[in-house]
C-alpha cells in the first residue's frame, strides 16, 4: 500500500491504483485521463472523503502550475528521507540510444529507461 502513486507518463488511472493507495492516499497524474476523468475526480474526490461517515479517501491531483511551496518542500522532505525511489527499467549508454527510443517505444517498460553519457 502507498500514500502516494504518482503517474507521470499516464499509463495507469485512478482506479487501476485505487486498490494500492492508503486511506488519505494521493494519485497525481500528468495526464487529464479517459474521458478527462481526472478533471472531475481531482474536484470530486476531496469532497467524497469529508461527507459523514467516511474515512479519509483517497484522492486525484493534477500538477496544474501554481505556485505551491508546500507541494515542493513536501517531496524534496520525501526525497532527503528516502522515502521516494525511483523504479529503473532498464539503462542504456548514449551510444545506444535508438535502441532505447525502441523499447521505450514498445509501451512495456516498467519504469524509467536511463540513458547513460560518458
């Protein structure tokens, strides 16, 4: 379970990673979604978790530009912690980079595919 799932390729949906979230967990996405789904769900969810009765629910973002120091501060502290890592698929050196563009292009990594100079 994860307080934060962060899609920033828009692969996945909020209710693909709905399942893997905590109570009060976040899905930031880049993506507007199906149907621009994740407009409605990042204005709806807040509201959905504060009615009676309810747990705090798990919510939609979008990284719409503001400028919102908490919002930086809050992952650089997840960062200097250690408690954000970064999943790697695979890396390639600069010199094999079509190959990368390749893979990267069948729609089956996993992760990130880092591109080594030097």
């Amino acid at each position: 379970m994860y307080d934060v799932v962060i899609d920033a390729v828009g692969k996945s949906s909020f209710f693909r990673c709905k399942k893997i979230l905590k109570p009060g967990g976040v899905y930031f996405s880049t993506e507007l979604g199906y149907l621009s789904q994740n407009i409605f769900l990042a204005l709806l969810t807040p509201i959905f978790s504060i009615l009676p009765g309810r747990h705090p629910g798990k919510k939609v973002k979008l990284p719409i530009p503001s400028d919102s120091k908490d919002d930086i501060v809050f992952f650089k502290e997840l960062i200097e912690a250690g408690k954000y890592k970064a999943v790697i698929d695979r890396s390639y050196p600069l010199e094999e980079i079509v190959e990368a563009t390749k893979y990267v292009e069948t729609g089956q990594k996993a992760g990130n595919v880092i591109i080594t100079v030097g």
